[in-house]
C-alpha cells in the first residue's frame, strides 16, 4: 500500500446502491440500521422496565471496564490534533491549492459551534459548574482530584477547571480527527463522503465491500443514539423552561407534544437544505447565545468575570494532566460520571459531527479547520462556561444560592436568569436558543445519517431523510420518557465505544493520507464538490 494513492480504486462502491420506493440507499448499510433502530423503539415501547435495565447495565460496564480506554483515546485523538497542526502538514489546502471556501468564517464557526454542543453547553453550562463546586466542597469521590474541602476559592477553581475540561479541546479534538479524515479523502482524493474512505490507505479495495459497511453501521448507530441523547437533554430542559416560565406542570404528553412540534420545524429546516436551513438558523442561534451571555455578564460582576475567564484558563491548564490522567483515580464519581460519559458522549457524535464539519469546510487549510474546529469553539465553550458558571458559583457563596444550588440539572438556568433583571424575557429567549439548538443538531445530523445510508450521496429525496429525523425523534423521545438520563447516557457510551477505536485507527489513515498529498502535491488539486 506504499503508493496507495497513486491509482486510487473505488471498486464497486456505489453499484450495490438500490432505488427503492423512490429512495437511493444502500442496503448494506441502510438496511441494518433501519432495522436496529426501530427495533430499539419497539423494545422500548413493549417492554419499556427491561429497555431501561438493559440501558443502565450497558452504562454501567462500559463505564467500569474501559473508562481508561475512553480517556487514553481522548488524549491520543487530541494529540494528534496537535501534532498535524503544527506540523508541514497544516499546509494542505482541503480540495487543492485552488480551491475556495463555500461561506464566510462568520458562517462556517457558527455552522461548526451549532452542530458541535450548543445545545450540550446550554443544558450544562450552569449545572455542571454548581455540582462540581458543591463536591469539591465536600470532599470525596464525587470531587474533581479530591476537592478542596472548607475552601470556598480553591473548590471554585477546582470546579471550572474540571467543567471546562469536559468541554473543551478533547471534545472538538474527536470531531475534528473525523472532519478532517472525511474532508481529505472527499476533497482531496475524490473519494465518497463516507467513514469508510478514510480506512483505503489501510485497507485497499476491501473498504468498498464489508469492511467498511461495518464501519459505516457502526458509525449510523453511534450517531442515532449520540443525537438522540442531545435531543433528550434539550427537550427535557426546553420543557422545564416553559414549566418555570409559565407554572404549567411538566409531563410526558407535554414533552412528547413539544418534540412533535420541533420535529415540524425541523423538517422544513430540512427541506431548505444547508444554505437555507442550517447556516441560517445556526447564525441566528450564535448572536442569540451571545447577547444572553453579554447580560449575564453585564448585569452580573463584571470585572469579576471578566478576571475569572483569565483564571480559569490558567487553572484548567495547571489541572489538564491530572484531568487526563486515565489510572489510579481516586475522584471515580467525577471520572466516571462526567468525563467518562462525555467522551463517550463526543465519540458517538464525531462522525455526525465531523462530516457536518467536512461538509462546510472546503477551501480551508488543514491548519485553519484545526484552528476553527478545536481552539476557536473551546475558548468560547470556556467563555459561556466562566460567565454562567462563576455566576452561579458566586451567588452560592454569597449566600444567595440555595434553590440554585438545589435546583435540577435542566432547570439551574432558568434559576440562575430569575435572579437577574428581566427574568421573564431572559428565560423566555433561552427556551428559544435552546429549542433552535434542537433545531439545528436534529437537521445536521439527520443529513449526516442520510448520507452514510445513501453511499455518500447527499442529493436523495427529501421522504428519504424524513425516515431518519422520525427514527433519532423516537429513540430520543422513548430514552427521555422511559429511563430519563440514565437511559440518554447508556446509549451514548454504548455505541461510543466501538467508535473510539475506530477513530484511533482512522489517524493512521489520515496521516497516510496527508502525508502523500505532502510528498506529491500535484495530486492535491481534486476537489469533489
């Protein structure tokens, strides 16, 4: 395979492809998943104890056997990052040296933050922060590296040093190792859009047949569940929004008939496609997010904030070796319940993520999508985190923070807004950032399991894609409804883990890639738009 790239072989990739109904799949990949996922809505709705049993044992061994499985692979992913950057590498221009970008940086960030975790930071953004300052007060294992007991300042620190490294830089480093692999092998070697071309330096020819339909379910699978996860928490704290604006009780029927009306607009969003759908909405969302944290930092300690970001910076860089560390925890409530998880979480989401991110990125550097995809979302993920978090925080020590401070997990922002001026609008503008949110990933990732089912085709009928938003609306809807969290978890660190091997092996293949477009730059110049 030395000079693998020298006659590039697509097989007969795409012929397997069938019209059926009117749809273009391939059933190899389409088929399977289709059928897994309804199955899982099936179960759930038969037999709803047992599908929470099940989910819950599933959480629970994937957590105790390979939490340092998830986290070695978090650093080696973020590595690599680095590295390619950094590198001669970060030269190559994704789609060849002539190649142009498709939208504006303005609308290319927004596109990459929306479809990343927005909607992730909107839910977690104050929680996270608060139960991690309320550990770390009390000691134990559910501290961050032990807490900081009776130590209100250095709990603090402790606290937005160990959220911020769940949300920053590793998270994005696992998106962008599959934006890139997708991006370099669809741009710049004709290849489909696919997680199976990223694998041909490694495999040849054999990642047409049933080496790669493996990889491509695999992939499908963790994204439905990974989304749907995310659909779950942004329904779950839309609902809890409109409860505590409006005193209406939350129940089941309400939750179900919010997501009805959201899967409505999101199929129109869908309808509209990229352009007219997601970039739109996914600017909207990024000045709306932007100016609700501009309140809460101008109507809150601003100074105060403004030297925490400074702060916490330092301090989540002093901390990131012992974050990362993935043996000998004693801190195994934090390490299992929060990190453990997300890079679960963020596993199941790269390839939903990372072709989204491939998608919308021609015409970049390899160096600029690093930059764009892993530094410029992190620093603002540590901006809102700092700004909702410290707030929080603050009002805690203060004494003014109890029903913050006993609040649940989805319901912690709309406290934390009520204690500043204009709650009602306030709180009313978050349902609607959230609910956008929703929007966006929904669409995003909708399209992104289309593609993968359809051969790398993104030009299949609009019924197509429909099939997809209802199958990840309902194993979100039927997660939420019959095992709440624990459930959107199990799913999520189930098929993540699978998929954390994959994208090891898939820094392999890119680095083969990158390095041939390196030694024989005449080949860097196919663009596959």
């Amino acid at each position: 395979m030395a000079d693998w790239d020298k006659a590039i072989d697509l097989g007969n990739y795409g012929q397997s492809n069938r019209n059926w109904a009117g749809m273009h799949i391939n059933p190899a990949v389409f088929l399977p998943t289709a059928f897994i996922s309804f199955a899982v809505i099936l179960f759930s709705l038969i037999a709803p104890e047992a599908s929470t049993d099940l989910f819950a044992a599933l959480r629970s061994g994937a957590v105790s056997h390979f939490d340092w499985f998830f986290m070695t692979s978090g650093n080696l992913l973020l590595l690599f990052c680095v590295v390619v950057a950094v590198s001669p590498l970060g030269k190559i221009r994704l789609g060849g040296k002539g190649a142009s970008p498709d939208y504006s940086r303005l609308s290319w960030f927004a596109m990459l933050f929306g479809a990343g975790m927005g909607i992730g930071l909107v839910f977690y953004g104050v929680g996270e922060p608060v139960t991690h300052f309320t550990s770390a007060m009390a000691g134990g294992p559910a501290a961050p590296l032990g807490g900081a007991v009776g130590d209100a300042a250095a709990a603090r620190s402790i606290a937005m040093a160990a959220t911020i490294f769940d949300w920053a830089l590793h998270p994005w480093a696992i998106f962008a190792v599959t934006g890139l692999a997708l991006a370099v092998f669809h741009f710049n070697f004709n290849m489909p859009l696919s997680m199976r071309s990223a694998f041909y330096p490694l495999f040849g020819k054999a990642v047409w047949g049933r080496t790669g339909d493996v990889i491509e379910i695999l992939a499908v699978l963790a994204t439905i569940f990974g989304l749907a996860t995310s659909l779950g928490l942004g329904a779950q704290q839309a609902m809890a929004g409109i409860a505590y604006l409006y005193n209406v009780t939350s129940s089941s029927l309400m939750i179900l008939a919010l997501i009805l009306v959201m899967a409505g607009i999101t199929f129109l969003s869908i309808r509209g496609g990229i352009d007219r759908g997601i970039r739109i909405l996914s600017e909207v969302n990024m000045w709306v997010a932007f100016a609700l944290l501009i309140f809460v930092l101008t109507t809150g300690s601003t100074l105060q904030l403004l030297g925490d970001l400074a702060n916490n910076i330092y301090n989540y860089l002093k901390l990131l070796p012992a974050l990362s560390n993935p043996l000998g925890r004693t801190d195994t409530g934090f390490y299992n319940d929060w990190s453990v998880y997300y890079w679960a979480w963020w596993m199941s989401w790269a390839p939903f993520v990372g072709m989204f991110m491939a998608r919308i990125s021609l015409g970049r550097t390899v160096r600029e999508f690093i930059a764009g995809a892993v530094i410029s979302p992190s620093l603002l993920g540590i901006l809102w985190l700092t700004i909702f978090g410290d707030a929080s925080i603050a009002q805690i020590v203060a004494g003014n923070g109890t029903d913050l401070a006993k609040a649940s997990l989805d319901t912690q922002l709309f406290v934390l807004l009520g204690t500043l001026p204009w709650a009602q609008f306030t709180s009313f503008v978050a349902v609607g950032l959230i609910l956008i949110f929703f929007v966006t990933g929904w669409d995003s990732g909708t399209l992104v399991i289309d593609t993968m089912t359809a051969g790398g085709r993104t030009d299949t009928l609009l019924r197509q894609k429909t099939i997809w938003l209802v199958a990840v609306g309902g194993i979100g809807v039927l997660l939420l409804l019959n095992g709440g969290l624990t459930s959107l978890q199990a799913g999520a660190i189930a098929t993540g883990l699978p998929l954390a091997f994959i994208l090891l092996v898939m820094c392999v293949g890119t680095l083969k890639g990158l390095l041939a477009l390196h030694r024989h730059p005449v080949s860097d110049n196919v663009a596959a738009k």
